[in-house]
C-alpha cells in the first residue's frame, strides 16, 4: 500500500481475518524505532528462511518451509557441481518464469552465489523473442512446453522449404556426430553459415539451457542440443526438496535416454518397493525417496501431511516410480499416486477429472490419461449404450459398436462432454482432446475392476497403451 489509509472493506476484512493492515509510511517509521542489531541476529542454518507453496492440485496448496541449509546446500551445489561451464559475474539470466516457483526461486539463489546478472521479462511473453534480442543470456531456462514450441517453430520452418530442411537436418546430423564424441560446440561451420540464425532467436550466446518442472522428450532435447550447441541440463526434483535431486550433469549429458541424470552429491536417492503397482526395488524400479541437507523442514501447520511425505528415518517420499539405468542415471516411468503433469508443468489429477465426467448421462466408464511430453489429456470411455444410441441415431443394438469408432462421432462426444465439464468446474488445461470409446465395460472378469468395483489404473493403462499412443499420434480431435 502506499500512503493512503486503509479502507472500511479492507479493515472488515482485516479483522475477519485476523491480519493487520500497515500502511507503507508506518512500516518504515516502525523501523526506524525497533532498531536490531543484525550481526548479533544472524539465522543459524537450521532456521527458516522461505516458505514456497505448492499449486495445491488436489486440495489446499502446503507450505512447503524451506531452512536456510536448504537453500545454500542446493544454490551452492549447482554452482560447483551440476552445472559444468564454469558461471562467473559475467553470466546473464533472463528471468521471466514464476518468481513464486522453486525453479526460479534456486536458480536465483545459485547465480548469486558467484554474483551473476538477472534480467527480468517484462511479463508480456508474446515480447520475449524482442526482449532476448536485448538481453542476449548466457544462461537460459525453460519449462519442457516452452522447448517444445521453440521445438515445433523450427520444425515448421524446415518444412516451407526443401533446401532449408536439407541444410539444417546436415548441419544437425554433423553436431550429433561431435557429441556422441562428447563435443560441445557452437562454433563449427555449420553454425556459422546455417544454424547462427535459429541460435539468435534466443540471444546467441547461450552456453547452458536448464530445463525443469516437467519431463522433456528426449528427442525435443536432442534437437535444441544440436542446434544451440550448449550443454542442456534437466533437473529433477521437487519444492519439497529445494528443487533438484538428480541432474543429467555428466553422466548422461550427451545420451538422449529420456532419464533425469544421476543423484546430485548434496542428496542419496532410493527406491522403495510398491507392492500394490508390482514394483520392486530388488529390479532397480520402485518410488523415489530422496533424503540430504535439501530437504524441506516440513508443511506449514501441516504435520500430518508433513509425517505422510518424510519417514522417520528422515526420507522424502516424491510419489515418483523411478528406475535405475545401467549406468546410475535414473528415468522417472511413473506416479504412486495418480498425479502427472503436463508438459507445460499443470499437475493434473486424473481421477478428479474422472468424478466430474462420469456425472455425464453419456458416459459410463472412464479413464483419463496424459503425457508429461504432450500438453492435454485423452481418454478411454465406455459409453453409456442407451443415451449414446439416442443421441447419435444409431438404428440397432449391432452399431453400437460401429458407430463408437466414427471419428465424427468421438469428436462431437467430445464437445458434448467438455461443455459439460467446463460447466462444472473443469479447467482448459483438464479437459480431454482426443477419446477412444470402447463398448467393452471395466469388469472383473477382464481386470479392470478391483472386487469392490475400484479402477485397476495400472491395469487399464496397460490395456489400452497402443490405443493411448495413438491418440496422441493422431493427434487431437478439436
């Protein structure tokens, strides 16, 4: 606030809630009369330094309560360990990802540990491109969603034309061959005289691109390497552990294997058997537990939770199925509890989805899946056989089937549903976009319902995975 005083509606809700309201004026003349002897109130590493919520997917966000240890382990780390271009004052970061995020927030702590340079965006992203031109960062960062629009702008381009497709698909295939020698460069021929142009789409000087939040497609990583020519390093982790826990660092840095690197030195990681997924540690496959000087002090006034996430041996529970690689980097394949996100980092929680859909008259069964490399959800739906044969004419009980297959028919069940479940509450980001509709019902008998008529999600999932692909394939239906 600035030097005006308080309204009726803001003190009503003020005292409602418990909260006093200051005014800027009085809380810089407070501290001028309560003076503080700041040496002498130095926090110890132990004491609390921030608390970062999470985006509360299904229920109310936690305050995740991050030590001061916390914060210096991981900023301190990355500096000196995880990213492996040696960053100094000189270093630039253009800062235009949500300060309120855990990415931002310790990349922020990491580039202050060697005094490097924050630009920030303007926040009107379709100005990004320009602002870039001006900033010109020699370190980069980006949510996968981001890399993939970059991704799918350049693939376009080489499409409009032959001869431009031909050069740049040359001049990636020659630096795909110096870094499978583990060379990494931007200064060969090829970027000169073909790829110079897409390099200063972002500024041209990138030396180090991080990517987080969500996964990135292997091959989208793959491609951006070979055109920028800059070490791109995709962090795994969590706010409840300061954001990083294991990184494609060295290990991995030059191998397009979809994994997220080996355990940082900070943190151990490892992997506990879930029985009821069959997962087994003893294969090398099970959920995630990482414990180190990284991890979160606990849930703001949320013990409970706070106990359900760290045992008592001192083990952060991500909810991740992850497996171990043959040479110590670990690929994220699943999640204990139903939750993904897409790739442009919006946590998705599948069975909510399901509970708001299936009120719908048309539906009967449903299943709600979604990609960490796609941006929207699909679905496998078995129909409810009546009302989807009176809303789509269908003239005798034997086209049922026939008429679930007609691609006008998905789309426009489509459309039907997602009204239905914008209606009631559902975000752009929760809707489906593509459904395969199977006449079949979840049963029993074929292991798709537990006894107590409870979704196998695993099962299902497994039945239907080429179908699930395709979908994403075909690509979406409106």
């Amino acid at each position: 606030m600035g030097n005006e005083s308080p309204t009726e509606e803001q003190l009503t809700m003020s005292f409602e809630k418990q909260i006093e309201i200051v005014t800027w004026v009085d809380f810089l003349a407070a501290g001028k009369t309560h003076q503080h002897n700041f040496q002498q109130d130095l926090p110890s590493s132990s004491d609390l330094a921030t608390i970062n919520y999470t985006s509360g997917t299904t229920g109310n966000p936690k305050g995740v309560m991050l030590s001061h240890r916390n914060l210096v382990t991981v900023a301190l780390g990355i500096v000196s360990w995880t990213v492996p271009v040696q960053t100094c004052s000189n270093d630039i970061w253009f800062s235009y990802l949500p300060m309120a995020h855990i990415f931002e927030r310790i990349v922020h702590a990491s580039l202050m540990v060697v005094g490097a340079q924050f630009w920030f965006s303007s926040g009107d992203l379709k100005k990004m491109l320009d602002e870039l031109q001006i900033v010109k960062p020699t370190i980069f960062g980006a949510v996968p969603r981001v890399m993939n629009r970059l991704y799918d702008k350049i693939q376009g381009a080489m499409n409009d034309s032959m001869i431009k497709k031909l050069l740049i698909t040359q001049a990636t295939s020659s630096k795909r061959n110096k870094l499978n020698k583990g060379f990494i460069t931007n200064g060969t021929i090829w970027d000169k005289l073909v790829l110079k142009k897409i390099q200063n789409l972002l500024g041209g000087r990138i030396h180090t691109w991080v990517s987080g939040a969500a996964p990135l497609d292997p091959q989208v990583r793959g491609f951006l390497r070979e055109i920028f020519g800059c070490m791109i390093l995709e962090s795994y982790g969590s706010t409840e552990c300061c954001g990083s826990g294991s990184a494609t660092s060295f290990a991995n840095y030059q191998l397009e294997d979809g994994c997220v690197g080996p355990p940082q030195p900070w943190n151990e990681i490892k992997l506990e058997s879930v029985q009821e997924m069959g997962y087994q540690s003893r294969d090398g496959v099970g959920e995630v537990c990482i414990r180190g000087d990284n991890i979160m002090i606990g849930y703001y006034k949320n013990k409970e939770k706070t106990e359900e996430t760290i045992d008592k041996d001192g083990w952060l529970h991500t909810g991740d199925i992850g497996r171990w690689n043959s040479n110590g980097t670990l690929k994220i394949i699943d999640r204990k509890k139903h939750i993904y996100k897409l790739s442009q980092g919006e946590y998705i929680a599948p069975e909510k989805i399901e509970n708001n859909y299936s009120k719908h008259p048309l539906i009967s069964q449903i299943f709600i899946w979604g990609s960490s490399f796609e941006s929207y959800n699909v679905a496998v739906i078995v129909p409810e056989r009546d009302e989807f044969q009176k809303t789509f004419k269908c003239e005798k009980d034997s086209c049922f089937e026939t008429e679930c297959q007609d691609a006008s028919n998905r789309t426009r069940f489509i459309s039907i549903i997602n009204d239905f479940g914008r209606e009631n509450g559902l975000k752009g980001f929760e809707v489906i976009k593509s459904v395969h509709l199977d006449p079949e019902p979840f049963s029993v008998e074929n292991g798709l319902l537990t006894p107590t008529q409870k979704a196998k999600r695993p099962m299902i999932k497994r039945k239907y995975e080429e179908k699930l692909k395709e979908l994403y394939t075909n690509g979406p239906l409106l």
